[in-house]
C-alpha cells in the first residue's frame, strides 16, 4: 500500500514538471515573439524614417530646381512642388473636365487640408506661404500630409511662396525635434492670425493665382484655408456642367459664374454637410451669412432669404441672377479663364472684391446655385483680426480706388463700372 502511495506521489510529480516544462516552453516561444515583434516595429519606424526623410529630400529638391520669381521680383514660387499623383499632365492648352477647389494659406494652417479633401474628394491645388525661417517646417508638413493620408497625396497639388531673402537663404533641414509626421499641429487662436501678422506682408492675391495656375481643370472654386463646401458640392456641380454641356467647345466663351451662398456657423457645431441641416442650425440660431457683423453689404445681394426659402432639393441648379452691386464679394465656380487677381493687393481689404469687380466690368453674369454652399467654421468679429487691419484697409482702398481707373482703359468698349 505504502510503495502504491509513493508510486501515485511520482506520477503527480512527473506531470507537474511536465506541465512545468510546457509553461516554460510557451513562455519563451511568447517571449520570443515579442523580441521578434519588438524588431518588426523598429524595422517599420526605421522604414518610415528613411521614407519620411526621402520624401522631404525630393521637396527640397524640388524647390532648388523649379523657383522662379514673381513678376514684382519680391516673391520666389515653386509651382508643382508636390503635384497630385493622381492627376494626369496635361499639355499647355488642355484642362480636366472637372472643377478644383483652389486654396492658399501660410503653412501652419495646412492642417485644415485633411477636413477639406473629405469633403471635395477630387482635385485641390493648394498655394503656401512661409518665410525663410518657416520653410523647413512648412516642406516637413507637406511631407506629412501626403505620406498619412492617400487622399491628400493622390488629390492635392502643392504650390509654394516665399519671401525672397534679403541675404543668403538658409538651409533646409528636417525640423530639429519633428512631431511625427502624421501628427499635425493645430494653431492656437491668436496663432490663427499670423496669415497677416507675420514680418512679411502676405500676398493672398498672389497666392490665389498660383494656386489658380496649379489647377489642371476647367472650372475652380477659389475659397480661403478655413472655409469647407457642402458635400458632394463638386459632383453635383459636375453632373450639371455635364447635363448642360458646359465642358465642350461651344460653351468655353460663356461668361457665367455660378455663386456659392457662403455663411459661418459657431465653434461648437458641427459644419453642416448639406442644405437641410444648414437651415436647421440657422432656425436654431447657430449659423448666419458670411460676414454679417463685420460687413453685411460685402454679402447682402446674395439674397441669402430667397436663397433660404428654396427648399432643399438633389444636385445643383441655378436659383437667379443677381446684377453685381458695390462692395458684394461673393465666392463663386467659374472657368478658370476668368481673370486673375491683382497682385498689388496684399494683406487684409479689397483683394477679392477687385477681382469681381473686374468680372462684372469684363461682362460676366453672376448666377446663384440653389444647394451648394460653403461655411466658415466660427462667427466672424472684430476681434478675429491682427492689430493693423484698419491700416491694411486704407492702403489697400486707396489702391482700389486706382485699380477701378485702370480698368476703365482696360476695357474701353464696357459701359459697367465698378460703384
């Protein structure tokens, strides 16, 4: 009985260390692959370095090689300093039958990028803007945006304006510390500002027409970095274009724009996507018409009620017409034939209104689409301005007032005039 007893003891101790043995086994095999694990991410973040690194080389490059200067002799552009990968070269005199959405910006608001191709999806030329002491960090954001999101990559055409140094330029270098690049910084508010608080005026209308230039498409819609169209916007547009003929031959000397009723709505609401939900957050108070507070008559002949009152409905149409009226700065869809904008107009006043103004001398009509729109997101005040606003606004009044004599020579046979 006692040698049965001692037998039993043996076999539980014999199992145990077997089971021991097992546990030890699957603890290396686990530790093991962990290593294994551990080295795959190394590899994979050493990959992504040496790509990220590889790609911000090819920017610098590409910047030595195709700057050339403004024709004022203050601005170096690199057109095409990331063009869209998805988008084919066209030759000189051919366009896309599409429409691209064309932005400018100063680089730390390039962030706003990412929300704008989510709603376009479709071609974007965007123009940038940063100073000698920017540009590394404004090519490395760049980077960024085109390695972490293929729709950026595969849509968005990146143009670039620069200061010409007084000096030697510096060199450019990744950014010493660099936030991942998938990790964007979001400017604080009063950082919002210094698209015209920088040491260098910005030259938004320049910017304009180089982003204008980078666009390989029929029609634009040229739009400011923190405005976002309505969903399905550019489809809608281009089912009509298509329905209506608008990409063939015969109808290229057609003088129509097509505006896009533009509003603001608060922080802390989401940016409406279509027309039933911006109606819903006007009732509720949450959203108004561009501009209201700070100058309603620059958008006033929108005729933002009648526009309202037009029940939502599928695609885009043509609501009315609207005779353009002094100051009214509307945000439109046009050929991109149009006329560019004067780029002696440079930080904040008349830089936009200059333009249309020459439109409506030149003899375009202005039709409002009944559904698309766009949204600013946060009310416009007085205090969502850099310090010397009031004295851009002189300057540049004073340059309008010289600009609207020139165009009478300009186009002599036209009998419109812009007041």
């Amino acid at each position: 009985m006692q040698h049965f007893l001692w037998g039993k003891v043996v076999l539980v101790l014999v199992a145990v260390v077997a089971v021991l043995q097992v546990v030890h086994l699957i603890l290396l095999s686990r530790l093991e692959a962990r290593h294994h694990h551990h080295d795959d991410q190394s590899d994979q973040l050493a990959s992504a370095g040496n790509e990220v690194e590889a790609a911000f080389a090819v920017l610098v490059r590409s910047l030595h090689q195709g700057r050339v200067l403004d024709s004022s002799g203050e601005y170096q552009l690199v057109p095409n300093l990331a063009p869209a990968t998805r988008l084919p070269q066209l030759r000189v005199s051919s366009s896309l039958p599409d429409i691209a959405l064309v932005t400018q910006c100063s680089f730390n608001h390039l962030h706003r990028v990412v929300t704008l191709i989510q709603r376009w999806q479709g071609p974007i030329s965007v123009a940038v803007f940063a100073e000698d002491h920017d540009l590394s960090e404004a090519l490395w954001t760049i980077v960024g945006l085109r390695l972490c999101y293929s729709a950026i990559r595969h849509n968005v055409s990146f143009q670039l304006v620069s200061p010409l140094p007084a000096g030697g330029r510096p060199p450019l270098s990744v950014p010493q510390d660099p936030a991942h690049p998938c990790q964007l910084p979001t400017p604080s508010r009063s950082e919002q500002q210094r698209n015209y608080a920088g040491s260098r005026r910005f030259p938004n209308n320049l910017l304009r027409n180089v982003a204008r230039r980078g666009a390989a498409t029929e029609f634009v819609l040229v739009v400011d970095i923190d405005m976002l169209p309505s969903v399905n916007l550019r489809q809608d547009f281009y089912d009509f274009a298509v329905k209506n003929r608008l990409f063939t031959e015969s109808h290229r000397e057609d003088k129509t724009v097509y505006v896009v009723p533009a509003f603001e709505v608060r922080e802390t609401v989401p940016v409406p996507r279509h027309k039933a939900e911006l109606l819903q957050l006007a009732d509720q108070g949450h959203l108004r018409p561009f501009y209201i507070e700070l100058c309603w008559k620059c958008q006033v002949h929108t005729d933002y009620e009648a526009w309202q009152k037009e029940p939502p409905s599928s695609g885009v149409a043509p609501l009315f017409e609207v005779l353009w009226k002094d100051p009214w700065e509307p945000f439109y869809i046009a050929r991109n034939s149009v006329p560019f904008y004067d780029e002696r107009f440079k930080q904040y006043g008349f830089n936009r209104i200059s333009q249309v103004c020459e439109l409506h001398v030149a003899g375009y009509k202005f039709s409002v689409l009944n559904n698309g729109f766009l949204v600013h997101h946060g009310l416009k005040t007085a205090t969502s301005f850099h310090v010397n606003k009031d004295m851009d606004q002189e300057r540049n009044r004073m340059l309008f007032r010289q600009f609207k004599t020139e165009l009478r020579d300009k186009y002599p046979e036209s009998s419109r005039r812009c007041y």
